[in-house]
C-alpha cells in the first residue's frame, strides 16, 4: 500500500513537470522525461525537407553568351534546357530554384556582379547541388565540337552525376564526348566560388553546324534536360539526408 502511494506521487510529480515544461515549450525535454524517442520527430522533420537543386542558365539579359552561325543566342538555348530540366525535376519530387527564368535578370549589366549574383541564390536557397547549362563555341570556326563537364572534383555525388550524364549524352550520339574536366585547368566562377557543390555541362558548340542544330531543336533540347534530370535522378535522394 504504501509503495502504491509513493508510486501514484512519483506520477502526479512527473506530470506537473512535464505539463510545466510543455507550457514552456520544450517539448523534446517533455518527451525525453517521458522516456518518447525524441530522435524520431527529428528525423521525420528531415525527411520532410526537399532536395534544393538549383539550374543556373547561363547568361541572359546584357549577356547573350556566343552565338550560332544562325544569329541564335547562346542565353536563350540555355533558358530553355534548364526550363525543360527544371520542370521534369519538379515532376520527379525536387525542389527547383532557377537563377532567372525569363530574359530578365536580377542583376547588373557587369559581369562580377552577374556571377555573384547566381553563386549568393544558391546560398540564399540553401541549395544541394547546382547545375550551370551552358554552350560552347570557338573561336576561328575550326570545326570544334562536342560536350564537356567541368567539376571541381571535391563532391562525390556531384562527380556521379557528371559521370552518368556522360555516358547518357553519348548514347544520344548527337556529337563528340569532350569529357569530364576539373577546374583546376580550367577554372569557372559558378563552380570554384560556389558553396553548393556544382557541376557545369557545355552542352556543345555553336559553331558547329550539326551541334547548333542539336541543341536549337525542341527535340534536341527535351532529351538533354531529360538525360540531365535523369542523371540527377539516379544519384541524388528526394529529400535532404
Ligand atoms: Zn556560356
């Protein structure tokens, strides 16, 4: 009987306590008293989180990027996959954050300014990854073509993608494999002074006949988002781990 009684106090003593430090909001402390995993709510929290991937199109507004033979605009070709890419990630579950997403731009008509500009939306969307779509041209018209992948090399998954884009733009056989560089050669403002992992594709060259063609077809240009989507499909989970 009187084990009972000490007991029955003991509970009418915990639940003061708990109902106090609820009123105070600490839950987790409630929880813990109460002997509730509180590991578990947290986990659930992050589960909850989508993956941030934000498409850098490259160029735009002041800038037009290098230009086709044709007149076409390196920066509306870039719009236009990372829309495309934007929308199948958004399908797919992603959290997509666009650096513009029309010819109008949020930043200045100088080129520092541009590029800190796309680097500090990433930061600000405390995005996973960042992709930058761009083209390619050269110089002298010497007949230079094919895609390449610049990386910096430090992110694992950032290299998985890049690694399994790769192979999917060379079964598309539309033109050469350039393959995957590191800005260590080559260094690349969006990539080197970015604090998201990031990965920048030069789809192909403008000046090449065939690759111009490629990549200024619809066609041409839903099956490089979807290869790009894909790629980032197969290696990134939905939600932030
Ligand atoms: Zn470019």
């Amino acid at each position: 009987m009187k084990k009972r009684i000490v007991s029955l106090f003991a509970l009418a003593i915990t639940g003061v306590v708990c109902l106090t430090l609820y009123s105070l909001g600490d839950i987790h402390l409630v929880m813990e008293i109460m002997g509730i995993e509180q590991y578990e709510e947290t986990i659930h929290a992050k589960e909850d989180i989508k993956t941030t991937i934000v498409l850098d199109s490259g160029h735009g507004g002041y800038d037009t990027g290098c230009i086709a033979n044709d007149g076409t605009y390196e920066k509306d070709i870039t719009l236009a996959i990372a829309l495309k890419t934007g929308a199948l990630l958004s399908s797919y579950g992603y959290h997509v954050v666009y650096t513009r997403t029309s010819d109008e731009v949020s930043w200045s008509n100088n080129n520092k300014d541009d590029l800190a500009t796309r680097v500090a939306i990433a930061q600000e969307a405390d995005a996973d990854y960042y992709i930058s779509i761009h083209m390619n041209a050269s110089e002298n018209n010497d007949g230079a073509n094919g895609f390449e992948i610049y990386v910096k090399g430090n992110n694992e998954r950032i290299l998985q993608i890049a690694s399994r884009l790769e192979s999917s733009l060379t079964s598309l056989a539309y033109t050469n494999d350039r393959g995957i560089k590191t800005t260590a050669s080559s260094p690349l403002y969006v990539i080197d002074n970015n604090t998201v992992p990031a990965m920048l594709i030069e789809y192909g060259f403008l000046t090449d006949q065939n690759d111009a063609a490629y990549v200024c077809s619809e066609d041409g240009q839903q099956k490089l988002a979807q290869q790009l989507a894909i790629s980032i499909q197969k290696n990134v989970p939905l939600s932030k781990s």
